[in-house]
C-alpha cells in the first residue's frame, strides 16, 4: 500500500484500506500483518476519535521532548526516531469473515512521524479461503 501523509506527525485511519486488502486476497479465516519499512513512521491499533488522536500526539511529545539528541548530528529528526521506537513499526491482526477482527472501536493507524512524505506499507494475508 503507498501512504501519502501531509502533515509533519499525522495518524491516518488505514483500516478500510487494509479490508480491501483482505478481500482482494479473497482470505476468510487467518492474519493479516501490517509493516512499515520506514524509521520515522509506526503503525498503531486504537481508537479513531479526533480528541483521542490530539491526545496520542501530545503523550509522543511528552515521551520524547523537544532537546538535543546524538542522532541530531546526522540529519536533525531524532525525535521522529524516538518515537516511531515508542510506538512500533507493524501490527499483527486475526482475520473472521473476510475481515480484519478488530474490536468495535479499534481501527489501525498509520503513524507519520517526519512528513509529509511518500510512504509504503507492507501488507502480508494468510489464512485459508
Ligand atoms: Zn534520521
């Protein structure tokens, strides 16, 4: 899946994305995984509520604050690093039904972390027909 993000940190409901996904791999019974190859991204499972979402950014930047960090040296995003470490690069899903079986309020987010940029996601389906 190819991701464009708009914003420097951003979270981006990518569960209906991931359902087409699902579907087109015509699995009904399985896991589905999805992976972020990136070092300034992550991949989340919560709730999709804009407060809750203003929240989760604010814990980024209380977790890793604003300070000077070695990796600063290299190309000055330390922080996006910092935090996609917090947070994980991929997430793990039992698929029923030909869906991804999350609970009523869980939706998967896409973490930007350094954007806007181009990004890819891995997306890998197992499980019988
Ligand atoms: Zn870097």
């Amino acid at each position: 899946m190819k991701i464009r993000t708009t914003s420097r940190i951003q979270l981006i409901d990518i569960t209906a994305s991931l359902n087409n996904e699902v579907a087109d791999a015509g699995i009904g019974t399985g896991m589905a995984m999805a992976y972020s190859p990136h070092t300034t991204t992550a991949v989340v499972i919560n709730e999709n509520e804009p407060g809750l979402k203003e929240d989760i950014l604010k814990l980024l930047n209380l977790i890793v604050p604003q300070g000077r960090y070695m990796h600063d040296r290299i190309d000055n995003n330390a922080r996006s690093h910092l935090q996609a470490v917090v947070l994980g690069n991929n997430v793990c899903m039992p698929v029923e039904n030909g869906k991804l079986a999350l609970g009523t309020w869980q939706s998967v987010l896409f973490v930007e972390l350094d954007g806007p940029r181009h990004r890819k996601l891995l997306v890998r389906i197992v499980g019988t027909g």
